[in-house]
C-alpha cells in the first residue's frame, strides 16, 4: 500500500512541475512580447519626431545643421550670434 501512495504522490509532482513548466513559459513569452510592443512604440515615436536611429546619424544631422547656418558676416542688420 505504501508503494501506491507513493506511486500517486510521484504522478502529482510530477503534474505539478509541468504545470509551473508551463506557467513559466507564458510568463516568459508574456514579457517577451511585452517588451517587443515597447521597443515598437519607442521607434515609432522616435520615428514621428525625427529622431536619428544612432549617435553616428546624430552627428551627422548636428553637421549638416551647423553647414546651413548663416555664418557672422553674412548675417544682416546685426543679429546676435549664439
């Protein structure tokens, strides 16, 4: 009789690992998922607000931007230089 209670005792442990074997792995894909959906969001919006995918393409674009600036003596009736 002591080898059937074990015998039950085993198969429910064993019923209970699988279960949080598989409650793990949701939890797993939920986060990934999760994270999936922010990463997303957070290209998106910096895609609206035109920002640059990296710092080489910022220093690229502050270049660029200080190029198209009137330089002192090209600027008329006297504004200020920053």
């Amino acid at each position: 009789m002591y080898s059937h209670i074990a015998l039950m005792l085993a198969e429910e442990r064993a019923r209970d690992m699988q279960f949080a074997a598989a409650r793990s792995a949701q939890r797993s894909a939920a986060r990934r998922a999760r994270r999936h959906q922010r990463a997303t969001l957070r290209a998106q919006a910096a895609e609206a607000a035109g920002l640059p995918d990296s710092f080489e393409d910022f220093l690229c674009q502050t270049a660029q931007s200080a190029m198209r600036e009137p330089t002192a003596a090209g600027r008329s009736r006297g504004q200020a230089v920053r």
